[in-house]
C-alpha cells in the first residue's frame, strides 16, 4: 500500500512581548498552511524555532542558554533544525551563527513569509554539495528576503541567515494560528518610527507599517464569529496608527462595535498619541475597557530629553488629567527605566515623586540596559550609571511602586467586578479571570466555564492579585 509521508512536525517557543507571541502564532499560521504539523514540545519536533526578544541584555543571555539546551536534542537528531527568529535573531544575525554553530537558521521579523522557503532551501542544501567553510553566499531572494547560505565545517550542513528589513511588510492576508480561548492578540502594526535613545526596536523591526484596517476589521469579525469576545489590538506606538485616513480612534471604535466583541484593549500607546480623541472613543465605547497602559520611562525632564522621548512630566500629566477627567476608574500601568545613562540621584528621585503623583495601578520597572547600535551607547562613558547604583534604584523603585499598587488594590476590595474566565486557578476547584480594568481576580468556579464572563466580589488581595467569590446576576445588581 502507498503511504503517505509524515507531515513534518514544527515547534515554536516564544520570548519577549505580546507582538512576539502573536509573531509566533504566525509562524505556526505560516507553517501550517504549507503542510507542518504544529506541535507542543521540541522532542516532538523536526523543525524548533525560538522566536527572540532583542529589549534588554537578560532576554538574550537566556535565549542563548535555551539554545544551547536544545542542541542537546539535536546531538540525538542531527536531521533536526534549529531556527532563531525575531528581534536577536536580526540583531545578531550571522554573529549569533558564529557564536552557535548548531543554529540552522537565523531570521528577522521581517522573513517569516519566506520561513517554508527558508526550510525547503536548507533541506535542499543539506543533501546537496557546499562551498569552502566559512564563505557566505547569496542564494536568491524568497518571499522573506535575502537568503544568504553560510558553509559550515564538514558534514554538518550549511547555516542560512534572511536578515533583510521590509518597509511593504505587514504580512497581510496571512492567517495566525492562535490558541483556542476567549481572547485573542490582533496586531494592527509593525516596527517603530521613534528613535528613544535606549531601544533596539526601530533597528531590528524597521520603521512603522501600519496594515490595512479593511484586513483588521475582518480579522476582528472572523474571530467574533468563532467566538472571540475579548481582542487586544498590538503596535509599537499602537495609537499612532493611521492608514489611508483611517486614525487610531476610529479604528478603535470600528473594532468596539463588532458585534460579538465585549473587551478591547490596546498595547502599547505612545503617551504622545493619547488625544483628545483617542480618550473620547475609550470614554464612550462600551466595549473599549477602562485600562491604560502609559510608558513614563521616567519622570525627570531633562532623562526624558535624552532619552528622545519628546514629551515632558508636565505634558504627561496633562495626558493622565484628560484620561481620568474622561473615565474617572480608568486602571493605568506604566513602563520605567531606572539607571538610563547620565541619571543623577536626584533626577532618578522624581521618577519616583511622579510614581506618588500619578499613582499608577501597575508599574513594570527595568534597569537600563546597553543595547549596541543604540544612540544612548554614545553617551560618554562616564555616564553609565554603576551596576550596584543601578540595582538600588531598581529595587527603591520596585518598593514604591508596589506599595502604591497594593494600597489601591486594597482600597478596591468589596467592589463587584465583571471577571472574563481564562484559566484555571492554582488550587484545584478554582479559575482565575481578569477584570476590565485588567486585574487578576481567582475564585472558585468550574474550569469548564473558560471563556464565560462572571460577576465577583474582590474579597481580599495579595497587593496584586484578588481573591473573590462569584455572586449572581441579583446581588451584583444590588452591590452596583
Ligand atoms: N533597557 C531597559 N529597558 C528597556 N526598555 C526598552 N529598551 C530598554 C533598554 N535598553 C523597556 C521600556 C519599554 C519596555 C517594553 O522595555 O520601558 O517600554
Ligand atoms: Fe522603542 Fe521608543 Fe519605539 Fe517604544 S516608542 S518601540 S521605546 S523607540
């Protein structure tokens, strides 16, 4: 009897933000429309992408490591492929070849069209013959971009790198692969044009592409329909989108008003771009949730100056008036980093002052960290800021502003809360949900109502998460 060959069988393992996990689900949308099979652990797989965060030194120390660990497995298979994609992978690029010669493939955000092409031309390679060790060579231009091939010593293959930016590249018409669940991540753009003096992003995905909002609005309808109620629309400076004349805010209110869709959230906002308009569609759309996130970075003008952030702590408390003028319960998050080259004490000691004025409900907080090819790695030397400072700052920071966040939580216990289910919750017998305003609330419940919405009393908090008990549609009436 003919049999059929065994699909070939992919695993994806993401690092770093949310547009980084929905560039995983493309890769696997990509890979299992050209006949892969997806699966759930690199043992399983013939081809393992790591799909890498480039923002801070820590994220590719550990990527690094994890690499290392899965060239383990490959000792068992040769025959299987590792491929490193996204942010590290273009930064890097043929470096990160050099420097982990039992890497196959690396990729930038920008190649993963080509990624099928990519695999089929390293297979064909493999069983074909090679030039000298060492040489690169341009292979011809796939959908991705560029393929250059790079011999590998005797026996074990050539290495391919597709490194090429694309400013026409926002992977329209391509479907994702997502998880089944309630919620699901939409990026409506790509890339960045700001230039802050600390951040990779701009060199490893290029300037800012915004995709079509006809291809986003039906993406959102396509998933209403299966059951999505809850979308987060994903950009670098997400609310700068434009697109033939469509802007953020009426994008925002054309995606509220699918019908089917309960929940729309949006990450990340330049605080530049959070207008008068934006605030007005959040205000007056039902389904827009009343959450912010607002990236301060810091909180003394003269570190925002040469971070290239191109506003002031005046101007963005201006953007925080407007927001709770408008939606006085809006939860606001924030980004901060401390230790930016040339920070003084004093200077870092306003971060902290904004931190009391504001009064963020969640606050993710960084220690500077050196990205090369950034502006800010031209400062002079004498401006970094030492390691252990660094650390001290870090830790102050972390103390005031979970501080801050446990005082709000407690003062919010006994509220009545909207809870979408998503997981379940650490203790047998319990589910775990968010709230609108984005907090985490875990109570007992069915596992089986995953994806169903329920009213809860916040009974007691941790200082971050909530413990609540369910209450019926009567009494959250009542408590309302
Ligand atoms: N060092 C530390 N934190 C950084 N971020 C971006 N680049 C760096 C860097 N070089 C932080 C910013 C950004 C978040 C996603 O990561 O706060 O908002
Ligand atoms: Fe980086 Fe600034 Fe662009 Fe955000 S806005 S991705 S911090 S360059």
């Amino acid at each position: 009897m003919n049999q059929k060959p065994r699909p070939k069988r992919a695993y994806v393992e993401t690092y770093g933000c949310q547009m980084n996990i929905s560039d995983g689900e493309l890769m696997q949308g990509i890979l299992a429309d050209h006949g892969y099979e997806i699966v759930g652990a690199p043992e399983d797989a013939d081809v393992v992408l790591v799909n890498t965060c480039a923002i801070r030194e820590h994220a590719e120390r550990r990527v690094l490591g994890r690499v290392s660990q899965l060239n383990g497995l490959k000792r068992e298979r040769p025959d299987m492929v590792i491929g490193v994609t996204g942010c590290m992978a273009q930064r890097l690029g043929k470096t990160l070849l050099e420097q982990a010669p039992y890497v196959d493939l690396v990729m930038g955000p920008d190649g993963y069209r080509g990624l099928p092409e990519a695999l089929e031309r390293l297979e064909r390679e493999r069983s074909g013959g090679g030039s000298e060790h060492g040489t690169p060579r341009a292979a011809g231009v796939a959908p991705g971009g560029t393929i250059s091939v790079i011999e590998r010593s005797r026996g074990r293959g050539p290495q391919l790198a597709v490194l090429d930016l694309n400013m026409d590249e926002n992977y329209q018409g391509l479907e994702r692969r997502r998880a089944d669940g309630p919620s699901a991540w939409v990026p409506i753009q790509r890339g960045c044009d700001h230039r802050c003096t600390y951040c990779i992003v701009p060199y490893v995905r290029g300037g800012e592409k915004n995709r079509s909002a006809v291809e986003v609005l039906s993406e959102v309808r396509r998933l209403a329909e299966q059951g999505v109620t809850e979308v987060t629309l994903l950009g670098q400076t997400v609310n700068s989108y434009v697109w033939e004349g469509v802007s953020f805010p009426g994008l925002l209110r054309d995606v509220a008003r699918i019908d089917g869709i309960r929940r729309v959230r949006f990450t990340s906002p330049h605080p530049n771009d959070v207008t008068p308009d934006l605030v007005e569609v959040m205000a007056e759309e039902d389904a827009v949730c009343e959450q912010l996130h607002l990236p301060a970075q810091a909180g003394n003008n003269r570190t925002l100056k040469r971070m290239l952030r191109r506003y002031t702590v005046e101007s963005l408390l201006e953007k925080v008036d407007l927001v709770r003028s408008a939606i006085p319960d809006v939860a606001l998050s924030t980004d901060i980093i401390v230790a930016f080259p040339g920070e003084t004490d004093d200077e870092f000691r306003d971060t902290l002052d904004l931190m009391r004025t504001v009064r963020f409900d969640e606050a993710f907080t960084y220690k500077y960290s050196l990205r090369e090819g950034t502006p800010a790695t031209r400062l002079p030397e004498s401006d970094f800021v030492d390691a252990d400072v660094a650390q001290a700052r870090l830790a102050e920071l972390i103390e005031v502003s979970r501080d801050i966040q446990s005082e709000i939580n407690h003062s919010e216990i006994g509220r009545v809360e909207e809870v979408l289910i998503e997981h379940t919750g650490r203790d047998e017998g319990q589910v775990r949900g968010r709230t609108r305003r984005s907090k985490v609330v875990v109570f007992d419940g069915d596992p089986a109502r995953i994806g169903e919405y329920a009213d809860a009393r916040l009974d007691r908090t941790t200082g971050v998460t909530f413990i609540g008990t369910e209450v019926g549609a009567a009494e959250s009436v009542a408590a309302g």
